[in-house]
C-alpha cells in the first residue's frame, strides 16, 4: 500500500506525508517552491494539496439540506506553506494576474462588494477566518504561495479548493488537528463570507475524497459512503467556454433563497411555525412525508406563476423589512420577483434522483442496464436545471445537446450558468465522445482558439481529498 493509501485509511484527519518521493514531488511542487523561495527568500515547510470536484448528480440541493454525489478530480490547489514569527500573512500566486497580498494575520476584514468578483486572496481570508475562529486565540504568521490547476468560475469548484486549502494551511501552521468532517465544515461555513450561501458540498468532497469512488455526501451530520460506479463507466468533464463567478452576482443566492421562501410558505399553509424553518428537507422532517409526497405538497400549495415580493409577504404575514431579515441575504432584498413552484419541484425530484443513482450503483445490475440508468438520470437532471432552476447556459444546452447518442447522459455540473457538463461514457465510447465534441464544439469556436483542448474536455476518475506534505 502506498503511504497516501495507509495513512489515509488510518484516520479520520487529512493524512500528513513527506514530499519527498510522494506523489506531490514533481516538477509543478518544485516551480511553485522556487517561486516561493525567489519571493520570500526562504523554504516553505509544508505543502497543502486540495481538489476540485465533479458533481455527478445532486445539483442545487446541497442547501436544501440533501445529500450530493461528488467526486474528487485530478485538478486542485496547491500551497506552500512557512509559518513565521511576526503575526503577519503574505500571499504568493504562481500566476502573475493574481497580484500579492498581506496583512496582519489575526486582524482582517473580507471585503464583499455587490457585482463585482471578490479578489483572489479573499477566499483564502475565508478560510483563515474559519480557523481562526475555531483557534480562539491568535495564529501564527504564514508566508504562502498558491498555484492552481483547477478550471476557474466552471463549477469545478476553485472557489472551495481555495478556501479548504487556505484552512488546512492555517490549521496546520497552528498545530490544530481537526478531522476531514470538522475543517470540511469549518470551510463550508467560511467560504459563505464570500457571499454566496453554498451547502457544504464541495468542501465535504474536497476532504473526503477517495481514490477510486465517488462519494454519497449527507448533510446535517455531514457524513459520506462510498459509491463504487460501475465497471467500465467513464466520466468525462466538457467546459463549456462561459464561465460565472458565482460571488459576482446574486443568481445563487436568489436560487437559496427561492427555496427558503418555498419551504417557507409550504409550511405556513400547513399549520407549521415557518420563521426557524430554513430549508426543503427541514420543511420535510417536519411533514413527515416521502419526496413523493413532497412533489405532491409542491403541486398543491405553490403556484407556478412567479410570486411578487408583497404576495410572498401577505402569505407569510409579515412586512417587507421582516422578509428581509428572515429569509432573503444582503444580495437578495432587491428581487421582485421568485419563482416557487419551480425551484422546490427541482430540488424534491433532483433529491430522488441521487437515491435512484445511487441505488443503481448499488445494486448487483447487469452492466449495460446500470449505466444506461445513470446515463437517463443525468438526463433528466439537466433538464430539470434548465427549465425549472434556470441556471444553465446556452453553450452548456449544446454541448448536452451534440453528445446525444455519444455519450448515455450529461448534465450541467455545479452550479451552473456556464461552466461544465459532466458525460457519462464507458471505456469503449469515451475516445468517440471526445473526438465529436472537439470536432463540434470545439473547433472553430473562436473562445476556444489557441487552448489546448485536451484541457477543455478530458475524462476524470476518482480521487483523492486533501493532503498536507512535510518537506523534512
Ligand atoms: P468555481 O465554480 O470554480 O468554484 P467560483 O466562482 O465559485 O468558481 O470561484 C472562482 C474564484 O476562485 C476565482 O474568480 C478566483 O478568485 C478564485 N480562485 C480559484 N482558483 C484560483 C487560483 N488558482 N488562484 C487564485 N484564485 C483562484
Ligand atoms: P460551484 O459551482 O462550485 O461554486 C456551488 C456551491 C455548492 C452547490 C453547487 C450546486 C459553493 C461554495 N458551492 O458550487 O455548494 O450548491 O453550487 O449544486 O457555494
Ligand atoms: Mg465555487
């Protein structure tokens, strides 16, 4: 067994190696320590290594409080890390348009502007903060720098790699132990100081993954199984050549808060106190009903036309400025309008989807019927983002769109409004996939002119969550 393999199963904490003949010990380690050393004339003495993530069902139901199937990939965030006396943090980025930061480490403010995209190290602060606050006393200082390969603002999950891998640094520089489930929360809770109200999915899956299946993530205690996927399946991940910051606009928060308002109003008609009740599954438990049951709910208490802010008030008995402080977000107050019925409905039918699939993969099925149900799922899920969540992206439509017959199913990934598809190919298949996208979608698309495509759409497999490296 490898030392990445031993150490990993032994415990529950992200597993500490020595660099030295790991898998870490390459030439891209060895750029990002001379970049290091040719800044802050020293040598880093740990590195931190994080993944970024394909989503391959479960999409927007994270915050509704429903579990996720994600698994690690092969791009992440790497950090070089030298804790230092003076209480100060410096930041280094291998690429030169994320310019340098510093500041006093235990004093910070993270700054949060409506439409516009927060800078770099602002989600490292996220991270930082979320440790901080767990320390409850003051840190070390850090010298770091940050290199990434993760596919930035496409639902691949930069952001939480970022965020995770700035926690598991200053975790680490500290002496704090946390286990994969704690720091996994502690990032989920900070990355929110960005803005956006995520669920805790790409941060679970940025610890927990594992190399070889993908991940069955529940929330509310966050815990995880493993999924094996059928033999033969191939994922492949397809960029969609759009790309969204999802800090820089209120269109995910309004998507949360769409479902706050929905669980909320559901609740109100069925005699249930409303005010603490957060989410769709919240609103579930308290119902006591299947996710068929809940559709039913949908079907009978929202009405498909939008809802105004006012009716939304009248039905909930309150004022606007209470609406605002209950369930909307600083982003959010400003929307007149919300769509109801057709958020819940998606995240209800999504949620029976990633329990359709994930029995699928559990289940002792004949090869070819499993993966054509998976490929059918993923299907219907991005059907369902398109036209009842409204969060793809014409280019993600096509690019679902030209794999029909190639591929058995895809689907937007993450959140959405640009970014990736995630296809579900097998080993015989995979290699026509990608050669039809290339050719269709690809070439002689003048936002894909001069890249190299083979870093637009490549096949992913599972692997492994975070990682802290020892130099010495
Ligand atoms: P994603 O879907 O990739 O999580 P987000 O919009 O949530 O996209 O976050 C993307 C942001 O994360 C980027 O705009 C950038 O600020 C930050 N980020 C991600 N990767 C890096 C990196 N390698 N270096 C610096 N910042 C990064
Ligand atoms: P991306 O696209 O990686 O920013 C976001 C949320 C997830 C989840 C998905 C949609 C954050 C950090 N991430 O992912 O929690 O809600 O969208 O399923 O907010
Ligand atoms: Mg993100």
């Amino acid at each position: 067994m490898d030392q990445e393999a031993d150490n990993g199963i032994k415990n529950n904490y992200p597993p500490v190696l020595q660099l030295q003949g790991s898998r870490l010990h390459n030439a891209r380690a060895t750029r990002l320590k001379d970049h290091f050393v040719a800044k802050y004339k020293q040598e880093p003495e740990f590195f931190v290594r994080v993944p970024g993530r394909v989503n391959l069902i479960g999409e927007h139901v994270d915050y509704c409080g429903y579990s996720v199937l994600p698994m690690a990939i092969q791009y992440d965030i790497v950090m070089a890390v030298k804790p230092i006396s003076e209480p100060q943090l410096q930041l280094t980025n291998t690429d030169s348009s994320h310019s340098d930061f510093q500041c006093d480490i235990n004093s910070f403010s993270i700054e949060v502007k409506k439409g516009v995209s927060p800078p770099w190290y602002s989600y490292f602060l996220c991270g930082l903060k979320g440790v901080l606050e767990v320390l409850q006393q003051v840190s070390v200082g850090m010298l770091v720098a940050v290199t990434g390969s993760v596919p930035q603002s496409s639902g691949l999950s930069s952001s939480s790699a970022l965020v995770s891998a700035a926690a598991l640094a200053a975790a680490h520089a500290n002496n704090v132990k946390m286990t994969k489930l704690e720091i996994a929360s502690v990032s989920a809770k900070s990355e929110r100081y960005i803005g956006t109200q995520g669920g805790g999915m790409d941060q679970a899956i940025a610890f927990l993954g594992t190399k070889g299946c993908a991940k069955h993530i529940q929330f509310n205690p966050l815990q995880s199984e493993d999924v094996k996927l059928p033999d033969g399946a191939v994922f492949v991940i397809a960029h969609s050549l759009a790309v969204l910051n999802k800090a820089k606009t209120s269109d995910f928060n309004c998507r949360v808060a769409e479902c706050r308002l929905a669980s909320q109003i559901m609740a109100k008609k069925r005699g249930l106190s409303w005010e603490k009740l957060c989410s769709l599954a919240d609103l579930q438990s308290a119902v006591r009903g299947s996710l068929d049951e809940m559709i039913s709910l949908v079907k009978e208490f929202l009405h498909e036309e939008p809802y105004s802010k006012e009716e939304i008030c009248c039905e909930l008995e309150v004022s606007a400025g209470c609406l605002d402080q209950l369930s909307l977000s600083n982003n959010t107050t400003h929307i007149s309008q919300f769509k109801l019925h057709q958020r819940a409905l998606h995240v209800y039918q999504e949620a029976n989807r990633v329990k359709a699939f994930q029995e699928v993969c559990q289940k002792d099925m004949e090869t070819s019927a499993a993966l054509s149900k998976l490929g059918e799922l993923m299907g219907q899920s991005h059907e369902s983002l398109r036209n009842l969540y409204e969060c793809s992206h014409p280019n993600l439509d096509k690019l679902v769109l030209l794999g029909k017959g190639k591929a058995l199913g895809s689907r937007l990934t993450g959140a959405g409004w640009g970014g990736c598809i995630v296809a579900l190919t097998t080993k015989d298949t995979v290699s026509d996939y990608i050669d039809t996208l290339k050719e269709k979608f690809y070439k002689g698309n003048p936002a894909a002119f001069g890249r190299d495509l083979d870093s637009l759409v490549f096949a992913t497999e599972p692997n492994t969550g975070a990682e802290i490296y020892e130099v010495n």
